[in-house]
C-alpha cells in the first residue's frame, strides 16, 4: 500500500483492514508511529539483503577491481528483489519513503547501521580512483538514487503490466546493466569546473 500510494496516504487502519485485523488500532499496538512501521518493514528487509552482501564481500575482499564492489551495492539489492517473487514492492516503498525527509533519515540509519553495507562502501572507496571530494560524494548521491529509482521502476513496470517484456527479463540479467552503469559513473572523466 505504501509502494502504491505512499506513506502517508495510507492509513493505520488501512493498513490493519489490510493484514485482516479487525482491531484498527492494531498497527499502533504492535508498531507505534507509522515512522516505527517504516523502520520496522527497512529493518526486515535490509537483514535480508545484509546477508547477500556478506556473501558478495566474502568474493570481493582482496579485490583492487572497483566492479567488484559494485556488484557489492547492486548484486545484494537485486538478488533480494528476485527472492521475494513477483511482483515485487520494496523497491518501490523505498522510493515513496526516500522523499520525505524524516523517513529519509531513518532509511540512511537503518542502512548505515548494516556492518556489510559500511564495509562495502569502504572496500568501493579504496578502489575508485581519486576524485575531488564533491565530485565523490555528488556521485555516490547519484549511485544510491540509480540502484534505488531503477529497481523501483521495474518494479513498477513488472507490476503494472505483468507478462509485459522489461529490458532485462530477471532480476539476475538486470543487475550487470545496472552496474555497468554504476561502473561507468564512478569511473567517468570529471569535467572542467564550471
């Protein structure tokens, strides 16, 4: 419901009517805030994704190779998404939660507080070449909405028009584009300052 019609479009009741609770009060007594309900859905999914990453880490430490590390961002993400069937929402509730400030904020805690997630960005940061730090950080802004927005819509295409062809057919064939496109951003020339 969140994925569909964002946050706080969305009820505490709606969403109890929806997990068959006849007690519209359920999500507050058992979650609290509809902030405490985002932290708790970002929590259950990121331990998922947490454990892919550790596998991936497991394969790129020792790399010098920054595809390596790439695969460590998008691979874990994507692998995620492909486990939890069709169709997929998550991508997309993190999209809708992604642009409100507060709710903001508890996604990058919740993210940052993952020892895999932190251990791969470090890995990625030793391997990338030097880059001045506004550039670095402008463009790691820009990789975290690429994985996030790209999932997110094909999710929606998947979604919406189910049996519909998406460039990729699988999660597992989307995931070299994506990092291939990460690839490239973090390895592009930077140009002249303006």
């Amino acid at each position: 419901m969140f994925a569909e019609h964002g946050v706080y479009a969305v009820s505490n009741r709606q969403v109890s009517e929806a997990a068959g609770q006849g007690n519209n009060a359920a999500v507050g007594y058992h979650f609290g805030t509809k902030a405490d309900l985002v932290r708790a859905v970002a929590r259950r999914h990121a331990e998922r994704i947490e454990v892919l990453r550790e596998q991936a880490l497991a394969t790129a430490t020792g790399s010098t190779d920054v595809r390596d590390w790439v695969d460590c961002l998008v691979r874990p993400v994507t692998g995620h998404l492909a486990g939890l069937g069709s169709p997929t929402w998550y991508a997309r509730f993190c999209a809708q939660v992604m642009t409100d400030p507060a709710l903001h904020e508890i996604m990058v805690e919740e993210s940052m507080a993952l020892p895999a997630l932190r251990q791969a960005v470090e890995g990625l940061n030793r391997t990338l070449p030097d880059l001045p730090p506004e550039v670095r950080a402008e463009r790691g802004q820009i990789v975290r909405l690429l994985i996030l927005h790209t999932c997110a819509e094909r999710e929606r295409e998947r979604a919406l028009a189910e049996g519909t062809p998406t460039p990729r057919a699988t999660w597992a064939e989307a995931a070299p584009g994506l990092a291939d496109a990460i690839l490239g951003l973090w390895l592009a020339p930077v140009g002249p300052s303006r």
